[in-house]
C-alpha cells in the first residue's frame, strides 16, 4: 500500500468528500429553486402582491360587507322596511331608528340595509352579461381577423358615439315598467364595447406567438387554441376591467334613478332613497346622507380593488 493510500486509510481524499458533497447539495438547491420557478405564476405573485396592499384590503372588506348585506339583509337589521308610519315621517336619527325614518315613516336604516340587494345585483348582473358579450365578440374580431374584425369593430364604434348613461335613459324613457331586468339590459345594450375591445386587442397580440403559431401547424382547431391558447392572457385586463366596471354600473343605475328613469316603487335601491329624498335636503339631510355615503363605499370597494389588480397583474407597475 503506499503511503498515499495509508494516509487516507485506502479512501478518497477529503477534499474529494467534500466537492460530491457540495455537488448533491447544488443538485438539491438546484431542484429546490426548480420547484419554487415551477409553483411561481403570474396568479401567484398577484395574490402575493394583493396581500400586501392595503388598497386592495380595504376594497376586499368592503366589499364582502355590503355582499353579506345584499345576501342576508336581516343580519344587520331586524326592523322590517315595509313597516311605516306616517306620524314619524323624516325624523332624524334616534336610538330607535340609527337612521332616522324617510317620507314614509319607514325605519331608514332596514331601507338602506335592504337597498343594498338590488344596487349589488343590478351591478354583478350587467357586468357578468358585458363579458359574455365582449369575450365572445372580442374573441372572434381578433382571431379571424379580415371582414369580420372589420364589421365588429364598426358595430362598436357605433354604440361608442352614445354615451352609457344617455343610451340607457333613452331605451328606459320609453318603457313603463322599469325593475331590475330592464335597468340592467338597457345598461349591458350601452356597455360591452369596452370589454370587447380589451379582449381584442389581447387576442391580436397573442395570435402571432410562437407557440399559438405551433399549436395552429399541429392541427389544433380553432376553438380549443382560442380557450386554452389565447383566451387566458385575455383574463388579465378584463378582469381588472370587470372589477372596476361593477362600480362604475351601480353608479350609473343610482343615477338614471336619480333622474327618474331607472327603477321604479316598490323596489328598494339607494337610487330611488336619494330621488325621493332630493326635495327634503334643507328639513332632512339624513335621508339623502346615508344612501350616499353606501353608495359612495361601495363604487369604492371595486374601484380600489380594480386599481390594486391593475397593480398587480401588471409587472410594469410593481
């Protein structure tokens, strides 16, 4: 045996222990930090985004309040809105009424409370029904392009020459019962143009990829390469659209109410509690506060939510 091998008691030497044993430990930080680039996506470096923001937190909270309220009315109130006396009309706020008490005699808080329902669903319903309309459309303008782009394209700018608010007061003017249903299609006829347009503009940008280019040479039809191919990176910016556009649409209800051409009695929306109570500011201001101010949190809630996505999804702005 030589005296290297002595030495060393027939092993390698320690030195050579010692580079395999840092060689199995980059292997495993190696595939370590594999796994974490793998679990990483655009979704999660948002959510880890949007933890932190305290914006979108607000918004959040917000948002699942007047939700619940406009879900279960009766957890923040018991007194029953219908319930009126006429001796107690336009009463302040009391321990007996936090609200006070509208025209009526009626409790004003259970009304607000209660008006939450129809604002929320007037909102989620209009929006939900833009993005269907724009989804499709935008899909189909930006994929097949040609006439087809070009016709589309042409039907939008033609309902963008009207303004929402004046393209629904003018299909509403002409209806004599107007609820919640005729509210939101005159909204959704005045109010696609936009998600259509964010989806196609996505939908061009995304065409021209390398990997749509392979799956198209695969033979991929042209509906599964626009849901599983293009679609998802048009999920982006509708979704922040979406988000801020629900506040935008509960604005626009309160306001063709307001002008006496959106919802109608018996329905109970904080539109039709500030019309009725526009002739009582100087003798009851609370009657026109409170409405207001729900109002004014719930547009809120979406608009910081809306704004901290946009934040988020956007790796521009981080």
């Amino acid at each position: 045996m030589s005296e290297h091998d002595q030495n060393y008691g027939g092993a390698p030497p320690t030195g050579t222990q010692y580079d395999a044993g840092d060689e199995k430990s980059a292997e495993t930080a190696t595939a370590q930090a594999g796994g974490e680039l793998r679990q990483s996506s655009l979704w999660g470096d948002a959510w880890r985004s949007l933890r932190r923001n305290p914006f979108f937190l607000i918004g959040a909270v917000l948002f699942l309040v007047f939700t619940v309220m406009a879900i279960a009315p009766t957890l923040f109130t018991n007194a029953n809105p219908r319930d009126c006396d006429l001796s107690r009309s336009a009463q302040g706020p009391s321990a007996q009424a936090w609200f006070g008490y509208d025209v009526y005699g009626c409790d004003y808080f259970a009304n607000v409370v209660h008006g939450a329902r129809v604002s929320m669903s007037i909102g989620v319903l209009t929006v939900a029904a833009v993005l269907i309309i724009g989804v499709l459309l935008g899909s189909l303008a930006g994929y097949y392009g040609g006439w087809v782009d070009a016709l589309l394209a042409r039907l939008a700018d033609v309902f963008f020459g009207i303004p929402l608010l004046l393209g629904a007061l003018m299909l509403l003017s002409v209806q004599e019962d107007r609820g919640v249903l005729q509210v939101a299609l005159a909204l959704i006829a005045f109010g696609w143009m936009t998600a259509m347009r964010l989806v196609r503009s996505t939908v061009i940008s995304v065409r021209g990829a390398d990997y749509v280019q392979t799956t198209r040479a695969l033979g991929a039809r042209p509906r599964r390469m626009l849901m599983r191919h293009i679609l998802p990176n048009a999920v982006a910016p509708v979704l922040v659209y979406a988000t801020i556009a629900v506040g935008t649409i509960i604005a626009a209800e309160a306001t063709l109410t307001f002008m006496g051409v959106g919802l109608q009695q018996p329905e109970m929306s904080w539109g039709l509690q500030i019309n009725a109570a526009q002739n009582r500011l100087r003798e009851a201001f609370h009657l026109i506060l409170f409405p207001s101010v729900f109002l004014s949190l719930t547009v809120l809630s979406f608009i910081l939510m809306g704004d901290a996505l946009r934040d988020a999804l956007d790796p521009k702005l981080r």
